[in-house]
C-alpha cells in the first residue's frame, strides 16, 4: 500500500468519528459490512503500521509521564472486543498497558456512585489502559434490564425522572475532566451485524475451542437487539463530544476491523505526540563523569572493577580524590562531583603526559563564594565535562594501547 503516515491515517479514520451532536441511527449511518479506504491485502498493512506506532508512542508516553490513554470498548456480544485487544496491542510492552473487564458490580460497589469503580481503573501517566466494556453499561445494559438500576441503592430523586439525561451528563462531564487532567480517552463502538452475530456464535458452538466462550444467556440477549440498537443510538448520539468522541467501526470484517482499531488509537497517540524528556545541564553533567569513570575501567585501561583499589597506573575514577602519594588513606573515596549552588563543576580532567595515565584536576576552578548557578552556567559546565570526559576516555584507551602486550 502507499505510504501510510499521519494523515493517511487520519483520512482511513475519519469516516468513523461521530461528529458531536449528530443523530445517530444504526445501522443506517455506520454499515457493520463497511471497509472504507481498503484495497485488497490493506488490512494487514494497516494493522501492522498500528501495531508499530503504537509500541513507538507508548515508550514515548511512558517516558513523558505527563499524559495518559484510556481506550473504551464496547460491543454486543461477539462484536470482537477480545480480539481486537489481543491483536492491536500485540506489540506494545505490557508494562505499560493496563486492560479492566468490568463484570457484574460488587458489594462494595453498589456501595458507591456508579462511576467510582471506573475513576478508580483510569491509568496512570505514561499508561495505555483498556477498557472491556465500560462505564457505558450504566446507560446500556441498565437501560436495557432496568431492574439493574432498582438494584443500585440509589436514592429516590435518582431513579426518577430524565434519568438517561442526568447520566449522560454526568458521563460527559466526568470524562471531561478525566481529559483536562492528561488522559486522553479514545472511544470504541465495534459494530457487528445481528447476522454475523448469528454465525459466530454458531461457530462458538461448533468449534470445541470456542466452546467457553459461549453462554446460553448470550441467546437470551439477542432477543432485546433492538432495545440495545437504540440505547447504542442514544449513547453515540448524545456522549460524542469535542473533548473525548466516539468511533464506530464496522465489525463484520474482523481483520478490517482490528486494523480500524489500531489506527483510532495510533491517531489520538500521533496527537498526543509525547516525547523523551531532555536531561537537564546538572543531570548531562553527571551522566559524562559516570561515563568517564566507566571508560576508565574498560579491560587493558588499568582499573579492576569491584577490586577495591586501583593498582599503581590506573586511571582512577573521575570525582576520587588524587593522592600525592600515591598510597590509600584508607578512607572511602569522594562522591562523584555535583553542580550545586556552591559553586560550578569541578574542572576537566587534564590531559596525560608523555607516557603517563590521566588524572583528575586536583583543585577546581575557584566560584564567588555562594554563587549560584545560572542555566547559562550550567550548560558551560556540561560542556567542560563532556570535552573532559573524551579526553579521559581518549587517554585511557591510548594508555591501554601502550601496556598492551605485542601481537605475534
């Protein structure tokens, strides 16, 4: 397939979204049989471009620490929210993703508002969570069987009157705030056909290996499809907003519609678009004289990592104290050298002579008493460590050279 960046993904994407305040109707509006934008063999293409971004965008987001994801799914029974989850999110580190299936409520969360079991899953900053099935069953499955809502110890101005209304706003409002908090939400509706709902659950129950996943209530279910259709009408229709909008993905196709999957999220990551954080001057600083001190133990350099000591020659590590002597003190060697508010880095390490290993400056450069650093400072420190470490490093690889013995 052509070239498939940002805005080709964007424009694969974009007939899905429901526009904030349109009236949606089902199937009418989004045909479950639909593959916008595919040519033949494109599915897989897409896919594994998703799969891609998103192992890309998740270290980034993780890293940043400053945003996080919530991916809602929902569906009818057999629309292939396992699948999707199982396949879209198959190469990113699953240290960084969180998935919570929301069952029926327990004690404990009847006990609270309807939505403090999902404000308590939202993830973390840096964190991809799933949501398999979602506070949306509140307006859903409750709307369906509302003998759920009787169960929910409500008090009695909140079982009566508009009450789809009143949770659709709270719903709203609540995911707003969620969204100016750093967690962006990307909302899923796979939308599968009352007839391919049909043959997979036939296909649950003819395949053995299926067979768990298939329950005598899931026929049940099917004869409120209509029920559920236009509770599926209001949600889209009346919780698509500017801050957190609804997709509906054509779910007849699962390869298509894993691939649609995948490139809804890869967007809201693209937009998103997190970076690594740059180190500050003191932390640059400290990472060259770590290094330094690493390349000054490298095998022939002289050093015995973990000895103890250093014999007689070697380089010792940046930041220890050099001794006139040349004999131990028997004291434990200085802390590897800081910036402060005292006072600038200490200066670079001086070149070797002739034949000799390289040391340390013995004596820093002299800082006005209490001065404290300016970022301008501090970036000239950076600089006179990193010019002093290739010297060190430079230095230790020549000495490790000379003492080497010759080849034969």
């Amino acid at each position: 397939m052509a070239d498939l960046g940002p805005k080709r993904i964007a424009e694969l994407i974009a007939p899905f979204r429901v526009e904030p305040g349109r009236k949606v109707r089902l199937p009418r509006d989004f045909d479950p049989a639909a593959t916008p934008g595919a040519n033949g063999g494109d599915e897989r293409a897409i896919l594994a471009e998703g799969i891609r971004t998103l192992a890309e965008y998740q270290a980034r987001l993780a890293a940043q620490d400053t945003y996080g994801l919530l991916v809602v799914l929902q569906a009818l029974d057999a629309g292939g929210k396992d699948g999707t989850i199982k396949h879209v999110m198959s190469g990113v580190n699953p240290q960084g993703v969180t998935v919570t299936s929301f069952k029926v409520p327990s004690p404990e969360e009847l006990d609270h508002d309807y939505l403090w079991r999902y404000q308590k899953a939202l993830p973390a900053r840096g964190v991809i969570g799933i949501f398999n099935r979602s506070h949306y069953e509140e307006v859903l499955v409750v709307r369906v069987h509302p003998g759920i809502l009787a169960g929910q110890k409500l008090p009695p101005a909140a079982r009566h009157g508009d009450v789809w209304a009143r949770r659709f706003r709270e719903i709203n409002d609540w995911e707003r705030y969620v969204v100016e908090n750093g967690i962006r939400i990307v909302k899923l509706f796979l939308n599968v056909s009352r007839e391919e709902q049909r043959r997979r659950f036939i296909d649950r129950i003819d395949v053995p290996d299926k067979n768990w996943k298939f329950s005598a209530n899931d026929v049940k279910e099917r004869a409120f499809w209509d029920d559920y259709r236009q509770a599926f009408e209001a949600v889209l229709s009346r919780t698509s907003t500017e801050w957190a909008p609804w997709h509906v993905i054509p779910a007849d196709d699962k390869g298509y519609a894993r691939a649609a999957a995948a490139a809804v999220i890869a967007q809201a990551l693209i937009e998103i678009d997190p970076h690594y954080p740059e180190p500050t001057p003191e932390a640059r600083a400290a990472l060259l004289t770590a290094r330094a001190t690493l390349e000054a133990e490298a095998p022939g350099a002289g050093g015995r990592p973990g000895s103890g000591g250093e014999p007689a020659g070697s380089v010792p590590p940046v930041g220890e104290a050099a001794s006139g002597s040349g004999e131990s003190s028997g004291s434990a060697s200085a802390a590897v050298p800081t910036p402060t508010s005292a006072g600038p880095l200490p200066g670079p390490v001086s070149a070797p002579g002739a034949g000799s290993p390289a040391s340390p400056t013995a004596e820093p450069p002299p800082a006005p008493a209490g001065a404290a650093l300016t970022k301008k400072a501090l970036r000239t420190a950076a600089k006179k460590a990193e010019k002093a470490a290739r010297k060190a490093a430079k230095a230790a690889r020549k000495a490790a050279r000379a003492s080497a013995p010759p080849t034969r």
